[in-house]
C-alpha cells in the first residue's frame, strides 16, 4: 500500500512538472523567435545603410570632388610610380617615394679625402664653403650637411649651428633622400646631445617631433619610425600629442599601394582593419592609379542602424574591422560577402535571447508548479517516512517485547525449579540446599534489577525521574561499583585505575552507578570469555571522565550514532544473539545528561570499545 501510494505521487507530481515544462519551453521558443525577427531586420536596415555610404564615397572618388571629402580624407594619384599625396601633409609617411636628385660624381671628392684620409677638417670645411655657396639647392643642401660636420669635429659647435641654420632655410630640398630642414634639425639636436645643453636639446627635438607627427615631410616608413623613435629618446619621453589618426592613414596607403603593385583588381573598396579601421576604394585607369582614405567613421553611421542590438564587420580571417563583437551574445545574425557584394561579413548580435522579459511570468508559474510538485512530494514523503516510522517502532517494540520476555523467562525459571524443589523438600545433601537458596538470591536480585531497570526508564522517559544531587566521592563510588559487579558472578576480569586529585562532583549516586553498571555488563557480554575490561577514571576539562574500554566486538561506525536509542540492538547483538532490552546505553545517556554532562564512545569493529562518561565538577564536599 505504501509503496503503491508513493508511486502515484511521483508519477502525478512528474506529470505536472513535465506540463510546466513543455509551456515553458513554449513561451521561451516563441519569445526567441521574436528576437530573431527583430535581428534579421535590424541586419537588413544596416546593410542598406553600409550600401549608401559606400555608393557616396565611390561617388566621391569618382568625381574628384575632393572638396566633400569626409574630414581627415587623402587622396592619392600615382603616375610612373610616383604618389601624389592630397593634401600634402594628409599622411605621416608616404608608401613611396621618388629618388633624389643625383649629385655629380666626384663633386664632393677633395672634401671627403681631406676629412676622411688626411683628418683635416679646417681644411675640408674651407673646400665645402664654396660649394655651399653653389646656386643648384641640392649641390648647397648636400654641400652644408658635410660643412656642419667638419665643423662639429674641428671643435667649432657654434660655427656648425650656423651652418644647420642655414640648411633649414632650404626646406624640402633632399638631402640623401631626407628633406633639408629635418636634416638640419636632427644635426642640431646631435649637436647639443653631445654638448650636453640639455634644454636646448629638448627644445629641438620636441620641434622635430611635432613636425613628424603633423606630417610636414614627405619620408618613407623606415625614416619616419627611425626619426621619431630618435625625437623621443632626445626628450626622454613619449609626447602626449600622436598623429591624431594619420598612422593609420599612411599604413592603410601602404598596405594598398603593394597590393595595387601586385595586381590588385583595377577598381575595388575595403575596410583595411587595426585599431583604426581605414575605409578605401580605388580605381586605375591607363597605368593612372588614384585612391582615396578615410578613416571608417562614416561607416559607424551605418552601424548605428542596428539600434539596440551591437553590429560589427568582419574580415574574411573572421577578425574585426569594426563596430563590436559580444563574444556571450547569445543570437547572431550574419551576412556574408556573397550575399551583399560587400567586402566584409556583417554580424549583428544581441546579449539577450528575448526570454529576459518572461522573467517574471516564468517565475511565477515556475514557482506556482514547483510549488505543487513539492507539496506533492513533501506529501508523499511525510506519509512515507510517518509509515515507515510506525513500522519501525513496531518492530523495535516487537523486538523489545521480546528481548524483555526472554530476560524474565531465565530468572523466573531458575526461580520455579528452585521452589518445586523447596516445595517437595527434595534437596540431596546441606550443600545443594545453600547452592540453591544462593541461586534463588542471584536470580530474584537480577529480576529485581530487571523491573526497576524498566521503571526507572519509564520515569526518565516521562520526566519524573528526578536525580538527588549530592556532593560525591567519584573514586569510592566507581570502586563500589567495580568491586560489586565482580561480586555478581557476570564474569570478566576487570582492571581498575583510579587517578590521583579527581575533581569533586555532584551527583546522584544510584543512578551514576546504575550508569557504570550497565557499561560494565555491555563490556563483558560483549567480549568474548575470559572478558578483560579497563576502568579508567581522570579529571577532564575540570570535571570527571570515567572510561569503560574492552577488548570485544566493536560497533560499527553507522551504527554508533544509534547505540543509545531506546530499543536499539546492534547487527553485531542480534547475529551473536546476545541478551538485552535495549535500553541499557539510552538509560546511561539519559542519566549523563541529567547531570550536566554526556556519553562518549570510541570503537573499532573487531577491536573493542572505550566508552567514556563525562560529569562536570562541583564543590567540594
């Protein structure tokens, strides 16, 4: 019937959850399907707008109207491999540049064999002053580099600052490929490096510094990173103010004209990614090649289509270009290359899945079937364990019954045979009248302990029990004890240890030694003959310990707990069929926690037991 009443509550409690469950799962996939909707439209609305954007640059691009040009845009022409930057200070360095001039060989000859062979540079600086004073720019820029030097290593720094004023005058005109006026700069900033005029240098190169970064001179890659990384080591620090977005400019220029040089398609667009996406498009035409750059804020426009959902682009390496990606976004929504011709993927996704706004419905019919299913549970489970409790006190009353009956029946037998025998005055000789009378006070004495026993634990079990607290002798009293259970014919060998100094108590005596009493009939019973039991008494913690240890079969430890419930017998007990009620460890239990103190045990199956009675201190007697 139990089992029959149990299986019903959980198939119908399953049944109602699994219901819930299913509407859930309903209302979440439609409240998904929602959002997905939603999704795909917002991915069509920004791919129409990234469209438009990219169809006004091309416009642009096309039609040379330079003029509308997003702010920061570049323009780049190239014809026989040459570029034409627009505007001209639009990139930090350049993805070419044209050849210098060549100087006419042996020109500078006499010069250098006077600086480099005889080391006489007075002599070399005289020779270099006239071809400084030449009328072609590059002959007098190249003329004065080699003048400032020779001076610089004649001992004449201030002679050779002259000298690089006077280069700076000549502006963009090259100098090895480097135009005159950094040149004159970064030889004034070595000069006063090496001078040590240390504010001087910081103001030369911080000049230096501002006109890479603003783009003044038209160098390649290799020199501008090489002349700024030397600008700043001269200041000692790295200015605040950057390129303001032309790295990414001149690098996106880059990347694009070696791209063009190796085949490029003739006309195309991009978004070239970093940091700083760069947005181009070019076309060629009769070996004409222009392009136009701009960094890809006018794509942002675009991305902000998407509303509240995050949109990005993406490369065909599936990096980002631009916009952001929600890496626990749990929707996504792409548009591929192939089907919207444009040079990146469009991904738009969304960190909710449309199911937060059921939050609260779920949660109340969640809670409201939860609700159910747990009271059907907590209903099955209160009848089952309220059933299995009944069962079990039922057995353990059948077996205490029993264990009761079978401890009577030994006394009041022997107690039968005795008086038939008085009755019939059939004793055979003076000896075996005294044997008798003295099994007739053994057993009457034991089923006197027997019935009090019983009554006592009644009294305890309805709280009539109440202890008569005295000041106590402990070690007389365990003595007492010890020395009348060995009197008692129960056998064992017991060894008695009683320390020195033990604390005073307060307790009742009879029902303390009711206490060691029955840890002593345990210990023998459960120890196989010659039973040897330890007694061990010492002060704990202020107060009493009195140890009752054996050598016998041991508890096991599931079983340990439960030892000193009422009715309770051990497997170890019942296997051994040894003799008992039950109630012997929930008697001394209960007297331990009248007095304030408690019960201990200590066990290893096959090892023995140590039982341990604590009682706290009192005053002394």
């Amino acid at each position: 019937m139990q089992g029959l009443f149990l299986a019903f509550t959980l198939l119908t409690g399953a049944t109602v959850g699994w219901l819930g469950w299913r509407l859930l799962a309903q209302d979440r996939a439609l409240a998904r399907q929602r959002k997905v909707e939603q999704l795909e439209a917002a991915a069509d609305r920004v791919t129409g707008a990234l469209y438009r954007q990219m169809a006004e640059f091309e416009e642009l691009l096309l039609a040379g109207e330079q003029g509308r040009l997003p702010v920061a845009a570049v323009v780049l022409r190239s014809q026989n491999q040459q570029i034409v930057v627009s505007p001209p200070d639009g990139l930090l360095f350049q993805p070419a540049i044209p050849p210098p001039p060549k100087i006419p060989d042996g020109l500078f000859a006499s010069a250098e064999a006077l600086e480099f062979q005889r080391m006489d540079f007075l002599a070399a600086a005289s020779a270099l002053r006239r071809l400084a004073a030449s009328g072609d720019r590059f002959v007098r820029a190249a003329a004065l580099v080699r003048l400032a030097r020779n001076l610089r290593r004649a001992g004449q720094p201030e002679a050779a600052l002259e000298v690089y004023a006077q280069l700076a005058t000549l502006g963009t005109t090259t100098v090895d490929g480097l135009p005159a006026h950094l040149v004159a700069l970064e030889g004034r900033c070595t000069l006063f490096h090496e001078l040590r005029r240390m504010g001087e240098l910081e103001r030369e190169a911080g000049i230096l510094h501002s006109r890479l970064m603003r783009g003044e001179w038209a160098l390649g890659r290799s020199s501008y990173e090489f002349q700024v990384a030397q600008a700043r080591q001269w200041l000692r620090r790295t200015p605040e103010a950057e390129g303001g977005g032309k790295e990414a400019l001149s690098a996106a220029a880059e990347l694009l004209w070696q791209a063009w040089r190796k085949g490029s398609p003739p006309k195309g667009r991009t978004l070239l990614g970093g940091d700083s996406p760069v947005l181009a498009a070019w076309s060629s035409e009769g070996g004409e090649w222009t392009a136009v750059l701009a960094p890809a804020l006018a794509l942002d426009a675009a991305l902000l289509e998407a509303g509240s959902f995050e949109a990005a682009l993406i490369d065909d390496e599936g990096r980002r270009l631009l916009g952001r990606i929600n890496k626990l976004a749990r929707l996504r929504v792409e548009r591929s290359q192939a089907s919207t011709k444009l040079p990146w993927t469009v991904l738009l996704s969304s960190p909710d899945d449309g199911t937060a706004g059921l939050a609260n419905r779920h949660w109340f019919l969640g809670g409201g079937l939860a609700m159910l299913v747990a009271l059907l549970a907590a209903a099955g489970f209160i009848v089952s364990r309220a059933v299995s409790k009944e069962i079990a006190v039922a057995q353990l009353q059948t077996d205490f019954v029993a264990a009761v009956s079978h401890e009577f029946r030994s006394p009041l037998a022997s107690i039968s045979q005795i008086a038939e025998l008085l009755d019939a005055d059939r004793w055979p000789t003076p000896d075996h009248r005294a044997k008798g009378h003295e099994i007739l006070t053994r057993e009457t004495a034991r089923l006197r302990r027997l019935v009090e026993g019983l009554l006592d634990f009644a009294r305890m079990e309805a709280g009539t029990a109440g202890y008569r607290l005295a000041p106590l002798d402990a070690a007389e009293m365990v003595r007492a004890v010890v020395d009348e259970f060995q009197a008692s014919a129960n056998g064992g060998q017991i060894e008695l240890s009683i320390a020195t100094g033990l604390p005073h108590i307060r307790g009742d005596r009879e029902a303390l030694s009711r206490a060691l009493w029955n840890l002593l009939e345990n210990a023998v019973k459960y120890s196989a003959p010659p039973a040897r039991v330890w007694v061990e008494t010492s002060a704990s913690d202020g107060g009493l310990a009195i140890r009752v240890r054996d050598e016998g079969t041991g508890i096991p430890g599931g079983e340990q707990a439960q030892i000193f419930n009422k009715f309770y017998r051990g497997s170890e007990a019942k296997a051994r069929g040894v003799k008992g009620t039950g109630l012997g460890l929930a008697m001394v239990r209960h007297i331990a926690e009248g007095h304030g103190g408690e019960v201990r045990v200590e066990s290893d199956p096959g090892r023995g037991s140590t039982f341990t009675l604590v009682l706290p201190g009192g005053d002394p007697a």
